[in-house]
C-alpha cells in the first residue's frame, strides 16, 4: 500500500527532521555502530543509506584511509546524502551510489571498491530500519552479503513493535513505520542470524525491545 513515505521522494527533506531520529532512531544507530565496530580503513557499505544519517558516526570510525559505500534507489534522499558529504568535506571517504538493492549490479560496487581502495570486498554491511522498508528483502540481503569479505561483520538495525511494559506504545510505533513504509513484523535481523558464522551473533535492543541491533561476523 502506498504511504506518505513509501517512495521517500517528497519526503527526502524532512526525513531527518520528521522521522524521530532525535528521540527514537538514533539510539538504535548508535548501539548499531557499537556492535558492528567499523575500524580504520575499514570499507563499510550502507545498504538504503538515505539521506546519510549513519555517515557522521561510519566516516569517523574509518578515518581517511577508509570508505563508506552508501547506496539507496531515492534519487531524494541520496540528494540530501550528497549535500552532507560535501558539507562535511568527505568527499574522499564516502561514495554514493542509486540502485534498488534487490537489483544491485554486485561488478560495479566490486569495481567502485578497487578503484576507490585496492580491494574489491568490503569489511562490513551496515543496514539501519532500511530492509523493513524493502520489497524484496532476501533477494536484496542475498546480493549484499556477497560484497563482503569471509570474516568481516554485518550490522541490521530494525524495528518491532515494543516488549513487555512497553507494550502500551505499540500503537504508536506501528503508526511510526507505517508511516514510514517499513513492515513491523518483518524481522530481517533473522537473515543475519541464519547467516552469521556459529557463534559470533550479538544482539541489543533499545526503546522497549522496538529497536533491534543484531551484529556478526560472516563467513
Ligand atoms: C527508513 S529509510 C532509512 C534510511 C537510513 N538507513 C537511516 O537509517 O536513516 C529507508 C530507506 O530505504 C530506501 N529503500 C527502500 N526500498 C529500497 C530498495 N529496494 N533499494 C534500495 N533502497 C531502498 C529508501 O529510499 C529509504 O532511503
């Protein structure tokens, strides 16, 4: 069903404003990037990057010698992500790239990463309340696995209606990511769970169990 959100085109300019990032998102972002852990000169992808939110965190962690990959299929929110990387200057740090995910040319992100650093894999997969919003969520996981190398770590940031005494929000977090076009009962997390290597899976919630954090290494 179409919502105000669903194609965050219109929308692009008010996202960071409207979507609860200052009271609600960004504790999820930010537990998201303590388990991932990306170091310095770490390629990292951010798969449905919008309009950038987790560069800020992502471009310090990597430092000059690494690269943040965001890609998105809004032409609008990678509009706003442009007009951040060039207002914090790292126009050598982060590279944006406009493709559905589902339909990722894997050979041109590969070739971007070579070019752009001398290898071809990436270290880390990063995907922030952006695989709830999907259409095709495996086909799109499926590919962007693939970009990383055997032993580096994957980070989903996602949402689920609240737990326990928090239920009494439930309500409102289901108008929030209907709004936002993201399937609350999806629980794409479990695609990392299933794909993790045997023992690395670690996993955080914040506000009331709505926000999901679920980081591992992959094989
Ligand atoms: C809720 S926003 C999250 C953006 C960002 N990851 C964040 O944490 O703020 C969802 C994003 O997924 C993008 N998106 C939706 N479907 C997509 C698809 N099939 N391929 C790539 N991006 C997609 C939207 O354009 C939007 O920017």
């Amino acid at each position: 069903m179409a919502t105000p959100l669903r194609r965050y085109g219109a929308g692009a300019r008010v996202y960071d404003v409207l979507s609860g990032e200052r009271w609600v998102y960004h504790a999820g972002r930010e537990a998201g990037i303590d388990l991932l852990a990306p170091r310095r000169g770490d390629i990292v992808i951010d798969l449905g990057c919008g309009t950038g939110l987790n560069f800020p965190a992502l471009a310090a962690a990597v430092g000059p010698e690494g690269l943040v990959v965001g890609i998105d299929r809004s032409v609008d929110m990678l509009a706003m992500a442009r007009r951040r990387v060039s207002a914090e200057g790292w126009g050598d740090r982060i590279r944006i790239v406009e493709s559905d995910a589902a339909e990722l040319d894997t050979g041109r992100i590969h070739a971007l990463m070579a070019g752009e650093r001398d290898r071809d894999r990436a270290d880390a997969l990063f995907i922030t309340y952006a695989l709830s919003v999907f259409d095709r969520r495996d086909e799109a996981w499926t590919r962007a696995r693939t970009l990383v190398r055997s032993g580096g770590r994957a980070g989903i940031v996602d949402m689920q209606a609240p737990t326990g005494r928090w239920k009494v929000f439930s309500p409102l977090a289901h108008l929030a990511c209907a709004t936002g076009g993201s399937d609350i009962r999806s629980r794409p997390w479990r695609l990392l769970e299933r794909d993790a290597v045997a023992g690395t899976v670690r996993r955080t919630e914040r506000k009331g169990g709505h926000l999901v954090v679920v980081a591992a290494d992959l094989p």
